[in-house]
C-alpha cells in the first residue's frame, strides 16, 4: 500500500513536482528572452518601414 503522503505533490497527469530552477537558469533564460525579443521588434520595425518586404512584388 502506498504512503498517503507521496500522492500529495502528484499531479492528474502522474508526474511529480519538479524542483524550482535555479537562479542562474532563470538568468539565462532572461537574457535568451530579451535576446529574442530584440529580434522580433527589430524586424517589426524593418517591415513596417518596408526594408524587408514580406511579400514582394
């Protein structure tokens, strides 16, 4: 029989909790973000003022 105990940090799906990242994971993955949205503003920018044009003619 199963310890009452255990089914406490079980989730629907069966898997358990899983630990909390640590700071240095947080960081990079701030700094992958920011990086990403860099991008993605940068080519906003570049297609609204029509140097990369997406569908040319």
């Amino acid at each position: 029989m199963s310890d009452p105990h255990d089914d406490r940090m079980g989730r629907p799906d069966g898997h358990h909790y899983d630990a909390p990242e640590s700071d240095d994971d947080r960081v990079g993955k701030a700094w992958v973000y920011l990086a990403l949205g860099v991008l993605v503003l940068t080519l906003m920018v570049l297609i609204a003022t029509g140097t990369v044009e997406v569908f040319p003619h």
